[in-house]
C-alpha cells in the first residue's frame, strides 16, 4: 500500500497550489503509485513524489518526467511552474500596505473587468449585445464579471511571468556570445578548449542553481576526458568528451531525441549540454546533504544522486575525483573574479560576490 500523502490546503499559497493541481494530475490519469512513476522516468520514486510535497518547487526536468508520465503537457507545465515561482517572489516579499501580490491582481483584474480601467490597458467591453443575445440580469453580469476577472487575473500572471523571463534572458544571454562575455565566466588563460567555451558556459548557466557554473562544468570536463570528444571507453561503457553512458545520455538529450538510446561517437556540445541538465536535475535531490553542495553535485555526476544521499556527503572512493575536480574548478574561475549571478552562502566557486 503507498504511502499516506499529507493533506494540502490550495488556499495556503502559490506552491500549496501547484503541489495541490499536480496530486490532481497525478489522480486523473489513475493514481498510479510513485514506483510505478519511477518505473516510467529516469527518477527515484521519492524524487517523483517531492514534487508534491508542496514544500518546494520541482526542477524543470523532474516536473516535465512526472507530469509526462501522468500523461499531462510538459511545456503546459512548465509555464505554470515559472509563474509560480513568480508568484512565490512575491507572496513572500508580500505587496505594499499589506494586500497580497495575487489580491492587488485580482483588484487589478476587476478594475479592469468594471470598465475602470488600469494604465497600459483598454477598458473591458461589456456583455454581448444584438440580435439574438439574451438581456442580461443582474446574476448574468455577475457571472460574466467574475469570469472576466479570472481571465484577466491569469492574463496579468503571464505577463509578468513573461516579463521576467525576458529581463533573465537578457541579462542572461552568455551562451555563444561573443569572447568577453565569455570571459565574465572562465578564465580567458585557461587551457579550456576555445570552441567549447561558449557551450560550456550555455550548460553552466541554464538554471538558477548557486552551486551550477561555467567553472564547474569545464572543471568536470577536464576530470572526465581532458576535453577529448573522441574518449571511448567500452569496458566501462563511457563515450565522449563528458563520459556519458548511452542509456543514461538518453535522458538528458532533447525531447525529441529520447525515443531510443544514443549509440556513440556523441556529439561534444550536445553532450556539455546534456550535462548541464543533468545537474540541474541532481541539484535538488541533494538539498539537505552534508558538505559543499558543489563537490557533492560533482560526485552524484560520477556516481549517482542516491548515492551521495545515503553517505550523506561524497564516498571516499569519489574523494580523488571530486578533488581534482576542485583544483581545476579554482583554475578556471574568471579572471575578474567575478560574483555568481545567483545568491550562494556555501560553494567552492572561487568568486563569491562583496
């Protein structure tokens, strides 16, 4: 029998919400147990059924393997878990004067919806009117008002979701820039292969993980092949310039190439890629774990998430890998010692901000 899920109230807040409209995906398509969710992703049951929790928001590759698996619309999902992060910023910073962030939108929204009105935006029309339409009652307005209002409070969500992501993409578009953006990222003197540094940086920054960086990648890189695309290791099933296995490539390729598993040579900046996915996978499953948060996302690469849980920390075995790791992470860090574009109290990243 499966475990007991704690009730969630919806009306407790944005991320009570989301976990609240997931468990409700999750019954639509059967209640299928978190094993058997496992059984269908590349993720751990308890990692499928955090994402429920309700006490923090999922990755976006967790969240796209359990709504998948429930049979739900992955790009669907990922909007409404970007628009409640959005939310979440601003219920815990709370409004002015002490009204909520989605009460002044629902205020908003009505203003809007009585014909009021609100500055960028055009006065509602009324009911439908003509040959053929009802007379619109009292109750009928009402409806059609409320209605109105939660379209318009959707509608003023998205926009702002929509706001954000445009201002994160443009102060965030590193990835193939042109050289001296690179260097804001990795050391300009380093012997980072030129051709891979943009990519590097792209896989680095693709998530607002603190302990994710170009360095860190790059670091990873040098330690598993010393930057050789052409790395063919068939005792222990490893390829390419990032060591992936084949049938764990799979999951972190694209959507749209996940149908089979890859058979090697691997192409290199898919497969710098396709580790940055991965570690913004293994991140939040090792939230909690003793140690530098980094080195342990170094070591979960190497061995596996569960791994680095159940040691609660790396296992001497990785403790060599994870310090060349390290050593080399110090060594590519900018040459401007730049800060983290992301708040961090704990990383091994050798560029804290003032």
């Amino acid at each position: 029998m499966g475990r007991h899920e704690n009730p969630i109230d919806p009306r407790s807040g944005p991320l009570a919400r989301f976990a609240h409209e997931l468990r409700e995906l999750r019954r639509s398509a059967g209640s299928p147990s978190y094993q058997e969710l496992a059984r269908r992703t590349h993720f751990a049951a308890s990692t499928l059924a955090a994402c429920v929790s309700g006490s923090r928001l999922p990755s976006a590759s967790v969240l796209a393997a359990y709504v998948t698996a429930c049979g739900g619309d992955a790009d669907e999902w990922e909007l409404r878990r970007r628009a409640t992060r959005v939310q979440l910023h601003e219920y815990e910073r709370g409004a002015v004067g002490g009204e909520t962030p989605e009460a002044a939108t629902v205020r908003t929204a009505e203003a809007v919806a009585s014909g009021e009105g609100a500055p960028g935006l055009r006065p509602a029309t009324g009911p439908a009117t003509g040959p053929g339409a009802a007379p619109a009652g009292p109750d009928t307005v009402s409806v059609t008002r409320r209605r109105r209002t939660r379209r318009l409070a959707v509608q003023l969500r998205l926009a702002v979701v929509l706001l954000v992501l445009a201002t994160c993409t443009a102060s965030q578009s590193l990835g193939r820039g042109p050289s001296s953006d690179l260097a804001d990222w990795l050391d300009p003197r380093s012997d980072i292969p030129g051709p891979y540094r943009a990519v590097i940086v792209e896989a680095g920054t693709m998530c607002p993980v603190p302990q994710i960086s170009p360095a860190l990648v790059a670091a990873m890189l040098k330690v598993e092949s010393d930057f050789d695309p052409h790395l063919h290791d068939s005792v222990k099933d490893e390829y390419g310039i990032a060591r992936w296995t084949p049938r764990v490539l799979r999951y972190y390729l694209p959507e749209d190439q996940q149908d089979r598993v890859p058979v090697p040579p691997f192409d290199a900046e898919e497969s710098i890629l396709a580790m940055g996915r991965m570690l913004c996978a293994l991140a939040p499953q090792l939230e909690g774990v003793a140690g530098d948060p980094v080195l342990n996302l170094a070591a979960a690469y190497r061995t596996a998430a569960f791994v680095v849980q159940k040691e609660n920390g790396i296992p001497a075995r990785i403790r060599p890998y994870t310090a060349e790791v390290r050593a080399h992470l110090m060594r590519y860090a900018p040459e401007k010692k730049a800060c983290l574009p992301y708040p961090t109290t704990e990383s091994s990243y050798p560029a804290p901000c003032p």
